[in-house]
C-alpha cells in the first residue's frame, strides 16, 4: 500500500505511486496516467478509493496508483472488489487488470460481477497476451496470431469482451485505447461517475510479446462509436462488428446495484433508500426487484 497524502490531490501527479517497472513504452503507461488523470478531474479522495488488482503486468498498478489498494491472486480481483464496496459503499472501488487474468481464469466473476451490477469500475488492459508469463496467447489473441511461446497460435476462437459484457448485463460497456489519452481519460471518468458495474475494456499493446496489434494498428482500426448509448441492439452489433475498434460508450443504463437488491440494509450503509429499506425491507426489496423487471423488459432479454 501507498503511503496516502495528507489533503485531497489537486493534480494528476498527486497520484503517482512508485515507478513502474514496466517495460519502455508498454501500453499500461497510458492506462494508469488516464486513471491519475481521471481521478484528478472528478476530485477524488484517496483515502476513499480503493484500487484492486489480479495477477500479470498490469497488476502491479496498484503500486504505481497512489490510493489504497489490494493486489490479490489471479483472476480473483472482482470479488475482491465485490466485498470491499459491499463493506463499505462509501468507497470508490476500481478494479484493474489484463485480459488473461480477467478474461481467462477470472471469467466467471466477470460475467457475475455484470449481472449483479456491482457498483465497481473494471478496467481491463486488453494487449492480447500474457505478457508477465512471456508471451503465450490469451482469450482475446486472434485465431491467426502466433506468439514466440505458442507458436501455433491459440487454436481457439477469440472472446469478445464487449459482447460477452452486454450480454451479462452489464450497466456500462465502454472501449478505449491507452494511444488516446483524451478520450481514455473521459471514458474512465464517466465510468466511474456511472452507478453500478461499468466496464472499460482498454486496447493496451504490449510492445514486448505481441507485435500484431500495435500501436499503429490501433492508430489505424480504432473507430469512435456514434450509435446511442441507451440502444442495447446498437451496441451488440457494434461489439460484433470485427471490421474496426470502436472505441467510446457503448452501452449505458440505469438499474439497480446489487447494494440496491441486498437486503436488509443496514439504515447507517449510506446507500440511498437505505432507511426506508430497513424499516420495509420486503417493500424495498419489491421495489427494486419492480425495476429491474422493468428493465429485462426494455432489454427483452427474460
Ligand atoms: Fe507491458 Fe508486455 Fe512488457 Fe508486460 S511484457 S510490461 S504487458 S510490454
């Protein structure tokens, strides 16, 4: 953990951990000062942030990212997450890592974390790769890309992490590319601003293992969203449409967190509603279990 400072940071820098060990010009660079950045602009305390990390190169942002923070074990980030705002929701909890950690053994829990709305910002440094464990293929490695460790390639179709979190319903689905600070920073900023589980899937090359999807690549296929955010349809053919990046929002709703759902709630939880919960948790529970049902209908995913 970071020695926090004293008073609330007024700049990005204020949020500089250590310094990174991270190979020259590795896409992660990008990511954390979009998160410093971002963390800045919305005023942010870090004495309330907590950032929870798994395991491969990106995990160690923790260290670079100055608030409190968990790096715990593979895969394992999100419900790690889960209980620290269930905890204490007065917590800003962010969730980082890459794609075979969240993506290969920590798949299940991404897909939970979405469809219970976890009120968490997951960011995922998505470069293709397992780059700590020296380049094999992840789940998102394209079918045709060899790596020097698997020289065959990944015999398997690549996951498709926008599609697979739409589907899981999650509330807040946005793509970036850690080449464009200035839209990565909005993204993150708005992620974190939304109520329940938004996720940021971040194109973060990894100049080391994987010389396919490099920074001109993405210079070259990325493609800013225009569709609306609130269109569920839009933003699956979207998420399908191999034929560039999109990059922006491309899904955003409102729905009940899963703080919302749980009950009883304690009256001192500072979430809102919280008292009138307590004293009718059946109410509320119907309440809030109305909304959603309300919102499978507008998605008619039942
Ligand atoms: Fe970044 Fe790849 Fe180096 Fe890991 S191996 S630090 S992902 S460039």
């Amino acid at each position: 953990m970071s020695q926090l400072p004293q008073a609330v940071p007024r700049t990005w820098k204020d949020w500089k951990g250590k310094d990174p060990i991270w190979c020259p010009g590795c896409g992660d660079f990008g990511v954390l000062t979009a998160m410093q950045k971002a963390a800045a602009n919305l005023g942010l305390d870090p004495a309330g942030t907590v950032l929870v990390t798994g395991i491969g190169c990106s995990g160690n942002i923790t260290a670079y990212f100055r608030s409190y923070g968990i790096h715990g074990i593979h895969g394992r980030a999100l419900p790690l997450a889960t209980g620290v705002k269930a905890a204490n929701p007065d917590l800003t909890v962010l969730v980082a890592g890459g794609d075979g950690d969240g993506f290969g053994i920590g798949l299940s829990h991404f897909l939970h974390a979405a469809r219970r709305n976890v009120d968490v910002t997951y960011i995922v440094m998505d470069n293709q790769v397992y780059g700590l464990t020296k380049g094999q293929t992840s789940p998102t490695t394209p079918s045709d890309m060899s790596t020097k460790a698997s020289p065959l390639g990944p015999l398997a179709v690549p996951l498709n992490p926008l599609a697979l979190a739409l589907s899981a319903g999650a509330s807040f689905v946005a793509q970036g590319f850690s080449g464009n600070q200035g839209e990565l920073v909005g993204l993150l900023e708005q992620a974190v601003r939304h109520r329940g589980f938004s996720f940021v899937n971040v194109q973060s090359p990894c100049v080391t293992y994987n010389l396919v999807n490099t920074y001109d690549f993405f210079r070259q296929s990325t493609k800013a969203v225009t569709h609306d955010a609130a269109d569920w349809d839009a933003a699956m053919r979207v998420a399908n449409d191999r034929s560039a990046v999109p990059t922006g929002i491309l899904y955003r709703a409102q729905r009940p967190t899963l703080q919302d759902t749980s009950h009883p709630i304690p009256p001192d939880a500072g979430v809102p509603g919280a008292v009138a919960a307590a004293a009718d948790p059946a109410g509320a529970y119907r309440a809030a279990k109305g909304r959603f049902d309300a919102w499978l209908d507008e998605l008619r995913v039942r």
